[in-house]
C-alpha cells in the first residue's frame, strides 16, 4: 500500500498506541487495564504499522524480534514468580514495596505483581507480532 | 437478559457446529471462532450478569461497594479471549501451509497421513 | 571372574544359607508368618508366608540360581551384556522369591507378572536375531494372557473369601468350593497356570523359549519359572482341589501333555530342545499329581518337584558345556566325548540315572511315588498309570539320547581337540548330580525336611505324607518300574526309525506354531481393519462422531436427569440487549449462510463487536477491551490469509441435512442447559474472597487483574506460555518449507 497518509498516520498511531498501551499496563491493577490490553494495544498499533509500511519497516522500527520479546517476556514473568521465593512465600506470591509510605498514603508501589504484569505485557506483544509479521511476510 | 443470551450461545453453537461440518476449512475455521465466542460468553452468563457495576474497589474503600458484576468469570473470560486467538491463529495458518502444500482446502482431499486404501 | 559375574552367585547364595537356616523351624512343622500393609484400601499387603511348599521352592530357587550364576559368569565370560545379563538373571530370581514367599495373592500377582517380564528379557536376550524376539514375544504373550486370566481369578478369590491372604483363604474350610463363584475361580486360575506351566495347548511357547542362553533355560524353563504354575496349583490346592472338576481336568491335561510331550521329545536330534520337551512331560506329570488329595499323589508330586529340578538343570547345564565346549549340540554328531570331558560325563550318567529312574538314586523314589500315586488315582488308575508308564519309559530313552550316547556311543568318531569346561561351568552340574545321588541313598534326610512340610502345606496334614524308601517290597509299583525299563530300553535301540516315523507325522500334522503365527497375523489384520474403521482420515467423519456423541450424551442426560424446563417469566429485557442479539444474531446467520469470504469475516467482525457491547452492558471492561482488540486482529489476520485461499464453493444444505440437525440439536441443548443454569442457585463464595480481598491483600482496586497477576498467576503464566507456543509454532509452520519445494 502506498498510501502517504496511510504511512504517516500509520507511524503516529504506532507511537501513541504505544503509549497509550503502556498507560494501560501500569494503570491496569486499579483500573481496567493490564498487561493483556497492553500488550494486545501496543501489537494492534505495530500491526496497523507493518500494513502501511510494509514488514521490513515494521522489524526495524521494532528494534528486537518479536519472538525474543515474547521469550523474555515469559523469562521476566517466570523470574516474577520466583521472586516470592526469596521472601520464602509460595510460588507466585506478590510481594510488594511502597516508596514514601505515609499514614494515608501508600506512595509508590513496586511489586513483583507488576514485574509479572510486564511479562504479560511483552508475552502477548511478542507473540502477536511474531504471528502477524510472518504471515504478512508470508503471504 | 439471561435468557435472550441463552437463546444466543444457542444460535451461536448450532452455527458453529454447521460451518465445522463443512467440508471447506475455511468455513471450519469460522465456525472455530463462532464457537469460541460462544463459549466465552458462556462462561459469562454462567457468572449471572449485573448491568452498571463493573468489579472495581473504589477509592478508599476495602472491598467494592453493593453487587458488582462477578469478577472470576471475566478473569477467565480475558485469557480465554486470547488464547483462543492463538489457537485460532494456528489453525488459520496451519489451513493456509495444507493449502499451498496440498492444493486444496476440501477436508475430504487431505489425506496425507491417512491415505485412502486401494 | 568379573563382578558382574561374581555379584549375583553372592547374592543367590546369600539367600540360600539364609533360607536353609529356616528348615529346622519349617521341618519341624511350624511356618512363618510376617504382614505389613502396603495399599491397605485395596487390602494389599506385603505378608510373607513360610511354610514347606515356600521353602522348597525358594530353596530350589536360589540353590540352582547360585549354581547357574556361577555357570553363567564363566559361559557368558567376556560377551558385551553379560553385566546386563546378570542383572535380568537376579531380578528374576528375586521376582521368583518373591511369588513364593508371598501370602498375599495380588502380591504373588505382581510377583508373577515380574516373572513373565524378566522371561521375556531373557529370553529374547540375543536379540538381533529375529527367533528370540520372536519367541519372547511368543512366550510374553502365552503368560501374559494366562496372567490377566489369573488376575481375574484372584479378584474374584478375593471378593469370594474377603480376603486375599492365602492362608487365611485356605484355613477357610470349604470357602470357596462352596461359593457359587468356585468355577469361574477355578478356570481363570488353572488358565493361569497351564499357560504358565506350559500345558497342553498353551505349550508351544517353552521349547521355543529355548533360544534363549543355556543357563537361562536350565534355570526359568526347567527348574523354576515354568514352575511358578504348578506352585500355584499346590498353593491353591488346599482351597480348590477335590472337586471332580479340579480332579478331571487336572488329570486330562497333564496326562495329555505328559505323554505328547515325552513322544515329541523323542522326536528332536537338538538336545536342548530334548531337554525342553522333557521338561514339559514333568510338568505334566505335576499337574497330573496335583489334581489328587492322596497322601501318594502329594508326596509324588513334592518328591518329583525336587527330582526333577536336580536333574533337570544338571542336565541342562551338561548340554550348555557340550555347546560350549564342542560348538554343536545335534544328537548326531556328538559321540564318544567320555574321554575328553570325564568330569561332565560323570555328572550327566549320574543326572540322567535319576531322570531315567534307575535306583538307587532320587528319580527311581521319584518314579515308584509316581506308579503308586497313579495306582491311587480310584477312578481311572489304569489311564493314569498308562500315562506314566508310556512317558517314563520314554524318559530312559531320552536319558540314553541326552547322556549316554553323547559320551559313551562308539557310533560315531568323536569330535576332536574337546577340552573339559572350566571349574565354575562343571561345579553345577556335578553337585545337582551329587545331590540327587545322595537324597537317593539316604531319602529320610530329604523326606523330613522338605517333603513332608510340603505335603502338610497342600494337604494339610503331614502324616499322610507317604514314606520315601528305595525298595517297597515287591509290589504293582515295582513291576511297573521294570516294564519302563524294558520298553525304554526297546525304544532307545529303535530311536532312529521311531524319529523318522514321528518327524514324518508331525510335518504333515497341525503345527501349534504354525497357528499361532496366524492367530498373531488375524490379530493384526483385525485391529488394522477396526483402525480403519474408526480412523477414516476424513476429518468431515471425526467431526461427526465427536458432535454427535455430544449431543446424544447431553440430550439423554438432560432427559433422564432434569425436571423438565424451568418455568421462566417475562424476561427483563432493555431495548439494548435486542439490539446487540439482533446484532450478533445477523453476524451469525451472515457467516453461515455466505459463499464469499470477505462477507463471512465481516459476519464474523460483527458477532465479535456485539460481544465486546455484552461485556460493556454487563459491567466487564477489561474482557470488553480485550475482545475489541483480539476481534481486530482476527479480522485483519484473516483477511491477509483468507483472500489468498481459493474461493467458498456453495455446500447446499439439503445435502447436508444430518449436519444441520446435529447443529440444531446442540444449540438446543446448550441452550435449555444455561436456562437451567442460570434459574438455580449460583455459588459467590469464590467471587466473594475475590472482592473482600483484592484491596486489603493484593492492594489492587482492579479485581479481574489482581485475580489474573497476583491471586491466580501461576495459570495466567501457563496462558501466556500456551500463547508463546502458538507463536512458535505458528513461525515453524511458516518457515518451514513444505517438501516438494525441498525437493
């Protein structure tokens, strides 16, 4: 397809489904959300991208392979999941850190939880692309 | 409500089933994804349906304020959304390999692993 | 001598002494007795249980097993598997004690099945050469069946007594032969045993069995395993014989298979396979024993038990030395090796003295118990004692084949350059020969110890048992004895011309082999033709057994089990929800009834977007967006994929009436099931800690994601893996490329 503003409007979506999926993964604990939307948004605006532009542009504006970011993905989701070990709680048993904690205020949280969530997040991206790019190269 | 989706996922299977019977893979394939709608919405109603309370804490609050909607079955629902699509993008790629290989998507002509006998 | 050789002679002999040590306790008439509970729900106990018959025949087992290991770790010296070799010999020996010693019959089940298992092994040892394999299979298959019927019985025993410890059974007067049950015991049990013990017409499998390794034949096809079926018919005997059922088919089947075998034994110029004959006679002749309660009969069958185990293996080991030492075992060409292996044509005239039943060794005592307790047979002593006249007349014929001629015959030049075997290789012969001697000159030693506590174990009483003497006077017995003599002497010197005659009968006669290869052949060609029955490779077919079957288990659950389709009032229904039905109603009825392909996935998009609007209606935002993106990306896969597939060809639905009453009747089904579901009462309880919990413990508002990262992430990591998997394959299957293009 050699749409100009196809491509164009293809390379901006792209960046702010990304972010907007991002939004969405570290929203998702408290808000409809999560690493599943995340990763489901940020591969629709890839996808949308490797439409417009063809596979090739699509691989390099990805910067790592689809398939790796999905491998990593789980490895992050399984060492999440390790982690509880360390805390000698069971397999998968969040664990969390608040920075700033005050009396009314939880401040930030870091949590294995979310550790997990990204693995998700990177699961389904990878996977997805890793799908639809060979299919289109297929094709 | 229940029961006009009842009377749905019933529609929805019955038209499943059909299209599965087919002797097209194509239309086995669409009769996939009809019948994995069907069963998540299913598990859905099996949940009962609460109109206007999604499964949400508000703020402040320890647990959700009166009935809201039942959260496990939409919990299985999503992960059974996606991966239903990884095994409805298998079976689409994996019709697409048997038809460039084999020239056909009549089920009935694929027979490499159990060829008819003479 | 390498360990591997070394390892099992001391663990057999081990065993023996340990057992030995236990013959003043049992031959004074005590037994012992030991319980511990294994799988106490099923009431399977390990209990050992020691009495005469146990320790006669864990004696026999590790006696002769320490000899033949012994033998073996010389005659198997330097061959590339002997370590495995040994490993299978003392697994079995084990396995084999453990049938013996074991109380509980599910127990003495597995035991038995180990039995058959580490035969198979042993049997089929060589196996690069396809015989074996054969025959290992061949005899895998005859025990095995004879197991599984064995099995069955032993159930049913179990469920019968309530109880599966034997001695409990059989200190149960009367229990079983009362029971109703009692027939079908008696037949899944003896099927058990004659195809173990190789009766006639289950028979076949053990001279086949002897491609096996000699010591191995010596030891599981004459002394011991093939034994295990006649152990099971004494340890039974107490509960299931006197029955003219137990007597007549006892007596019928061994009879038969007593004198077919001694006949075909004449037949083979192959010692070895003499041997195996020869042992299926004596097996004969112990279930022909077996089926009496005479006090003769027993004492025949515990002293003919013993005799024949001596001789036998001894024998046995004499022909692996022949083999070993001189490279052929053919009746034929073997002459005059007297000179050049003294030590081992000692020991087999002594061996085969007893096995022809000369006196004053063990097998005459041996044979005149045979005559007085086939005499004692009250209602057919003249078919019972024909019998064994015919087969030991032949057995002093074959003695003269095995252990005579090889030696002593002038007939023949002698094979040159014979040296006698090594010491482990003759130590085994000489003292089972030696032993067989002695029990014979001085009978009370061996009567004492095992043969009357063995007696008392089968009948129950050990002062029935019958004295063993060497000369009884002049009685029946005795002239019976002489008629043997001369009618196998008269046989021996007409041995050629009767082989001829029998050789020329056979061949022409049915082969038991010959039907077994075809009963094996019809078997395969029979599970072919159901395979192809039941896997067409169409998958149109797999598709309607699998929708079929579910529909007509649901539909005839649904009848029998339901009361009927609840009653339902006017639903509440907003306009909305008729909206989105209409919706996915029309993107259903779009997909199914187009023949274009792009229609068919906008039908689909559609019925994909009234979901997601369900979700959004009923409070489920996160499925509601997930289902969005996911029908997106159907939408456009398919579309990539689906325009380069061939166009839908129109399947016209009055040709496929069956599809579309199968269809509908499923979507009924389901639907009247959630009409069902959703008007009973529904369980919160899970939902319930889900809410209370998800903020205070999990501090997440969001309660679907804190169920999906924290409480339930074990399952979610197991999703995403199943996702990764897709995609793999997914890639494999697109980068692969298909073979013509390979080629």
């Amino acid at each position: 397809m050699n749409s100009v503003i196809l491509i164009a409007g293809a390379r901006l979506q792209a960046v702010l489904l990304l972010v907007f999926s991002a939004y969405m993964l570290l929203r998702g604990h408290n808000a409809p959300g999560g690493g599943f939307i995340g990763g489901l948004i940020a591969a629709t605006g890839f996808v949308v991208y490797a439409i417009a532009c063809g596979t090739a542009d699509a691989r390099k504006a990805l910067r790592f392979d689809p398939g790796s970011i999905a491998g990593a993905g789980l490895g992050i989701a399984l060492f999440a999941g390790l982690m509880a070990a360390l805390w000698g709680d069971a397999l998968f048993t969040g664990q969390w850190l608040f920075i700033g904690e005050t009396e009314d205020d939880k401040g930030i949280p870091l949590s294995t939880v979310l550790i997990f969530d990204i693995g998700v997040y990177l699961v389904v991206l990878g996977a997805i692309l890793s799908i639809a790019f060979s299919l289109e190269e297929a094709v | 409500m229940e029961q006009l989706l009842s009377v749905l996922i019933g529609i929805l299977v019955a038209s499943a089933v059909y299209l599965m019977l087919a002797r097209n893979l194509l239309r086995f394939l669409f009769g996939l994804i009809l019948l994995s709608n069907a069963a998540n919405l299913t598990i859905f109603v099996g949940g009962r349906l609460t109109p206007g309370a999604p499964p949400l804490v508000p703020d402040g609050m320890d647990a959700p304020i009166g009935d809201v909607a039942n959260a496990l079955p939409q919990a299985l629902v999503l992960t059974a959304i996606v991966i239903g699509f990884g095994l409805f993008a298998f079976a689409l790629i994996l019709a697409f390999r048997a038809y460039q290989s084999l020239g056909t998507l009549n089920t009935d002509e694929m027979r490499v692993a159990e060829p008819k006998e003479n | 001598m390498t360990p591997a050789g070394l390892i099992p002679v001391i663990i057999a002999g081990s065993l023996f002494i340990w057992f030995a040590q236990m013959i003043p306790v049992i031959g004074g008439g005590d037994t012992l007795r030991y319980v511990w509970e294994w799988v106490p729900s099923l009431g399977v106990n390990v209990s050992i249980y020691i009495d005469g018959l146990s320790l006669t025949f864990a004696l026999l087992i590790t006696g002769i097993g320490a000899l033949v290991m012994l033998y073996s770790a010389r005659y198997l010296a330097g061959h590339v598997h002997q370590a495995r070799f040994s490993l299978y010999l003392t697994s079995f020996m084990l396995a084999m004690i453990g049938l013996v010693i074991s109380d509980n019959l599910l127990a003495l089940f597995v035991f038995w099945e180990l039995t058959t298992i580490t035969s198979y092994l042993l049997i089929g040892f060589s196996h690069d050469t396809v015989k074996a394999r054969r025959s290992a299979l061949q005899a895998l298959m005859m025990t095995g069946v004879g197991g599984l019927a064995l099995l069955a019985g032993i159930i049913l025993i179990g469920t019968t007594a309530g109880t599966f410890e034997m001695s409990e059974i059989n200190a149960m007067d009367g229990v079983l032969k009362d029971s109703v049950m009692y027939l079908p015991i008696v037949l899944l049990v003896l099927a058990g045993a004659f195809t173990k013990s190789a009766q006639m017409p289950f028979h076949f499998w053990l001279p086949n069995a002897m491609a096996a390794p000699t010591p191995v034949s010596a030891y599981l096809h004459s002394a011991t395993m093939v034994k295990a079926g006649v152990y099971l018919m004494a340890r039974t005997h107490p509960s299931l014989a006197g029955t003219d059922f137990w007597l007549w088919t006892l007596t019928v089947f061994g009879a038969i298979t007593m004198v077919f075998a001694s006949v075909m034994a004449l037949r083979q110029t192959d010692l070895k396979l003499a041997l195996a004959y020869t042992t299926l006679m004596a097996l004969g002749a112990l279930t022909l024993l077996l089926g009496n309660e005479s006090g003769y009969t027993i004492t025949a069958a515990a002293t003919f038990l013993v005799v024949h185990s001596l001789y036998k293996a001894a024998l046995f080991l004499v022909v692996g030395i022949l083999d070993a030492q001189t490279g052929t075992r053919d009746a034929n060409s073997l002459f005059g090796l007297a000179r050049a292996l003294p030590i081992t044509a000692t020991a087999a005239a002594i061996a085969a003295f007893s096995m022809a039943g000369f006196p004053p060794f063990l097998g005459f005592i041996g044979k005149e118990l045979k005559y007085a307790g086939a005499i004692a047979v009250a209602s057919e002593p003249i078919f019972v004692a024909g019998a064994v006249l015919i087969s030991s007349a032949l057995m002093v014929t074959i003695a003269g084949i095995v252990s005579f001629r090889p030696f002593w015959s002038k007939s023949g030049t002698p094979i040159p350059n014979v040296k006698e075997a090594p010491w482990p290789m003759l130590v085994g012969p000489v003292v089972l020969a030696i032993l067989g001697a002695f029990f014979g000159i001085f009978p009370e030693t061996l009567a004492t110890t095992l043969v009357n506590p063995t007696v008392a174990a089968i009948i129950g009483n050990a002062e029935d048992a019958k004295e063993l003497q060497l000369w009884a006077g002049v009685n029946l017995p005795l002239f019976l004895s002489i008629a043997t003599f001369v009618l196998g002497f008269t046989l021996y010197f007409y041995k050629q011309k009767l082989r001829e005659i029998l050789i020329g009968m056979t061949t022409r006669g049915p082969s038991f082999d010959n039907g077994w290869d075809k009963l094996m052949a019809g078997i395969a060609s029979g599970s072919k033709a159901l395979t192809r029955m039941i896997q067409t490779g169409v998958l149109y077919h797999y598709m309607v057994v699998t929708f079929g079957t579910a529909l007509v288990v649901l539909a005839v659950t649904l009848w029998f089990r339901s009361t009927g389709i609840p009653a339902m009032g006017v639903p509440q229904v907003e306009l909305w929800d008729w909206l989105v039905f209409v919706l996915v109603l029309l993107g259903a009825i779009l997909t199914l009834v187009t023949n274009s392909r792009i229609t068919a996935i906008a039908g689909l998009g559609v019925v994909g977007i009234g979901m997601a609007m369900i979700f959004i209606l009923y409070s489920a935002p996160d499925v509601a967006i997930t289902q969005l993106l996911v029908e997106t990306l159907v939408v456009v896969l398919f579309a990539a994929a689906a325009l380069k597939l061939p166009h839908l060809t129109p399947e016209p639905l009055r040709k496929r009436w069956l599809d579309a009453l199968i269809a509908i009747g499923l979507g009924v089904v389901t639907t009247v099931i959630l009409l069902k579901v959703t008007t009973g009462p529904i369980d919160r309880e899970l939902t319930t800690f889900f809410e209370t919990a998800s903020w205070p413990e999990a501090f997440g508002q969001n309660i679907v994601n804190v169920i999906l990262v924290d409480f339930r992430a074990l399952d979610t990591f197991g999703e995403i893996a199943v996702v990764l998997i897709a995609a793999i394959s997914i890639f494999a299957l697109l980068k692969a490329k298909p073979e013509e293009e390979e080629q």
